[in-house]
C-alpha cells in the first residue's frame, strides 16, 4: 500500500467513526424520546434499560451506516481540497479516480459487512428488540401514591392519601378493598400510615396507625340491603398485605415473535413467501369453489349440472317468460344466490387482503437487505466528489449537504415504500428507486469533480452572470 493510500483511508476513518456515533447518539435520543413514557416510572434496573438501547442501536444502523458514510465522504475529499491536498494529489500524476482507489475498497468491505449484518445480526436484534420492547411496555406503572388522587394500581384495591411526608409517611389514609366482597368494599380509613415492603419485594406492607375498619355483609343476591349486618371496628395498629406479583416485569419468549418478517433472514424470507403464497392460493381456490358452487343448479338424476352456458342479463323479457307461480321464487332463488357469495365474499376478503399485504411486505424485506448495502456505495459516490468540488471541511457546510442528500434518498425510499404496501408499487423497484435515481446524480457529480468544474463556485456563476449581461448590454 502506498503512503498516499494509508493517508486517505486514515483522512476518511477517523471523521467516519466520529460521524457514525454522533449519529447513533442521536438516533438513540429520538428513541429515548418517543418510549419515554414507557420506561419512566416503571422501577426497571438500568441493565435493562441499557440492553434495551443496545438492541435498538442495532435496528438504527440501517439509517446511520450510509449518512455516515455519505458525511465522512464529504468532510475527507473537502478537506484535502480546503488544505490543498488534493491539488498536491493531483499534481502528482494521481487523479480523482485514483485516489479514491482506496476508499472504495474500504467502502466495499463496509458494504459486505453491512450485507452480512443486516442478513445475520440485525433479525436476531430485531427479534430480541421487540420481545423486551413487548415485556418493557406491558409491565404496570410503579406502585406510586399521589396525594389527594385515587390508586388503582393494586388489583381489588383503591388507595387513596391526604398527604405524604418526604420521609414516606401517609396522613390520612383510605383503602377500598373490592376483594371477595361481592360487590360491597370493605372500608379502612386511618390517620397515619407507613409503607414498607418485605424483604423478597414480592408484597408492599402498610403499617396503619389509629384506623377504624367498616364492613357490610351483602345479602344472598348481592344486592345492597338496608338491613344486612354492619360491621365496625377499630384499631391502634395493622399491616394490611398487598400483593405486587403484577408489578414484576415477565420476560417473553423472543421465539413468539420469530415469525415476524423483520426477524428473519433471506432464507426465512423466502420461505415465509412461499408459504404465503399458498396460503393465497388455497384461499383463492376455495372462494372460487364457493362461488362456482351458488350457482350450479341441482338435478335430482345427474347431480350438479356440468352444462356451459353463455351468461345471460336478467331483464323484464326475462322475469315476463316466467310462469306467475315461480316469479316469487325465482327471485328469492336469485337474492340468496347473491346474498352467499357476498357473505363468502365479506369472510374472506380480509383474509385475502392481509396475506396480500404480508406478501408485498416480505418482498420489501429481502430487498431491504441489499439496498442498506447498496446505498453506501451509492452515498459514498455522491459524497467523495461533493467533498472535492466544495472543498470545504469541518463539521458547517458539508453536514448541510450530507443531510440534504441523505434526506431526499430517505424521502424517496420512505415514500417508494409506503406505495409498495399499499399495492400501488412493485416492492422490487420501490426498494430500489432511490438507487436509480440518484445513480445519474452520482456520475454528474464524480465526471464534474474529475474537470475541476466549480459547480458550488460562486464567483464562478457571478462572473457567468455579468458575461452574460455585458453580452445583453452590447446587443441592446
């Protein structure tokens, strides 16, 4: 390898890394941002949390692999032009093509890597990612006691306090215990309270303090009754149990979700694919079995009638040749005809719409694995001649740039998609649109930075301008 190899590929590496985890970083806040609610006063232990934003790291690489790689491109080839390296480069014999002899391997072997990652990895975090998600958004709030609020939190218990001291003392206490009374709470009001729970964590102990307890025996209906016995008594202490077995978080089986498309690689793909695709067809088969079978007529002798005949339209030449005596069941005849294939029809036309659906989504899925490849040879071929014509470093301009780009091919691809699932779109050229309309941008870009064309010059397009109106001017 030459010296002025290891320069660039060093040159690139280093905004590279620097690039991909600010953007991780970012990608991890707007994560943090939207479960916010989920993951805040739930009592979870910071492993959880942390493998949690592990898994979804994973899931973001798709987004940050190529902005990184289209900024880091950027940030190199403008900075050797901003210090005039890449005029040294140049000079040397070396052209643009050339020098990005190295950096394009580089990018090819991020480009299997992220193959393989997307293949390999990324389903198995996808998979884990949404089994903790599921348990994560499933568990019940923390057992918190608000002031002057009612707590339903406990299952067959209202809670309810006046006031709380910063020490955990509760003033004021009412419990409504709805357990096993057959629709008539029992009732425990006290002054003063202490919460505390046993060593194993599995029940919350409430030390009350100067309390009275009410009770009403329900009647053999359950219905309220003036007369049923009446139960008060008082008490200078008790520790009434509550059980917090539906507090504890139950990790899901991740093989539950195994099945879903995005766990599975193209191998699984293409094997769910096929067993969708006769799933359809066996659904098509029996609708039109169904169908074909309202209006075969019964024949005593001969069974169902296999005679062809040419459709004919009902009309009132028709209805008139019918004898008066049969018009009446005729028609019935013909309304429950109708009325069974749009039963069949209304039964079965969800189904066939979901497996529709799920079909064109494992299509974009396999797809989906080679365009996060394809895109960073794609980005890197837009950002390397961005970076040499603006010749511009640091983190201003070409992070404007970058992220323009990146925002119409996400744009393009976000959209393109959205229009594959709703059957307006073929998946394949969804998925790959993007490509192919920014491909041409690419080659413009790598043929005007191989002439040193100034195409972000703007002295260049001012002297252009006055050229033009000194030529408007002497024609006047």
């Amino acid at each position: 390898m030459k010296k002025i190899h290891l320069l660039l590929i060093k040159a690139f590496i280093k905004p590279f890394l620097a690039t991909f985890f600010v953007v991780m970083f970012i990608l991890l806040m707007f994560f943090l941002f939207k479960w916010i609610d989920d993951l805040i006063g739930k009592g979870f232990e910071w492993y959880t949390i942390l493998e949690l934003m592990a898994y979804a790291s994973a899931a973001n690489v798709s987004m940050a692999l190529p902005l990184s790689v289209l900024l880091s491109s950027i940030m190199t080839f403008g900075t050797l032009g901003e210090n005039y390296e890449l005029v040294a480069i140049k000079s040397a014999g070396i052209s643009l093509q050339k020098a990005m002899r190295p950096l394009f391997v580089v990018i090819i072997m991020l480009t299997i890597g992220s193959f393989l990652f997307s293949n390999y990895m990324l389903p198995k975090a996808n998979l884990k990612f949404s089994s903790l998600l599921y348990d994560v958004r499933n568990k019940k709030l923390a057992f918190l006691i608000k002031p002057g609020v009612f707590n339903n939190s406990i299952p067959n218990y209202s809670i309810r306090v006046d006031a709380k001291d910063e020490d955990g003392t509760l003033h004021n206490i009412m419990i409504y215990d709805h357990k096993g009374t057959n629709g008539v709470p029992k009732v425990i009001m006290a002054k003063q309270g202490q919460m505390n729970k046993t060593a194993d964590g599995k029940f919350l102990l409430l030390n009350l303090k100067d309390g009275v307890q009410y009770e009403e025996q329900p009647s053999s209906s359950g219905a309220y009754n003036p007369r049923q016995v009446f139960n008060r008594s008082r008490f200078k202490e008790t520790e009434p149990r509550f059980d917090l077995s539906s507090f504890e978080m139950n990790r899901t089986d991740p093989n539950a979700f195994g099945n879903s498309t995005p766990m599975l690689n193209l191998k699984g793909i293409t094997k769910k694919g096929d067993s969708l695709g006769k799933l359809l067809d066996t659904l098509n088969m029996s609708t039109d079995r169904v169908v074909a079978n309202n209006f075969k007529q019964f024949n005593v002798t001969k069974g169902y009638s296999k005679v062809k005949m040419a459709p004919k339209q009902i009309g009132e030449a028709t209805l008139n040749s019918i004898p008066g005596g049969f018009k009446k069941l005729a028609l019935d005849n013909a309304s429950n005809t109708v009325s069974g294939i749009m039963q069949n029809l209304a039964n079965t036309g969800p189904r066939h719409d979901d497996l529709v659906g799920e079909i064109i989504f494992t299509r974009i899925e396999y797809q989906r694995k080679f365009t996060l490849a394809a895109s960073c040879i794609l980005l890197f071929f837009i950002g390397a001649p961005l970076g040499a014509i603006i010749r511009k470093g640091g983190m201003g301009l070409p992070v404007v740039i970058a992220i323009s780009f990146f925002l119409v091919y996400h744009i393009i691809t976000t959209v393109a998609e959205k229009s594959a699932r709703e059957g307006n779109l073929n998946p394949i050229f969804a998925m790959w649109i993007a490509v192919i309309v920014l491909s041409p941008l690419a080659v413009f870009l790598t043929y005007k930075a191989t002439v040193d064309s100034a195409l972000f010059d703007v002295n260049y397009y001012k002297q252009v301008f006055n050229k033009l109106l000194r030529i408007k001017q002497k024609q006047a």
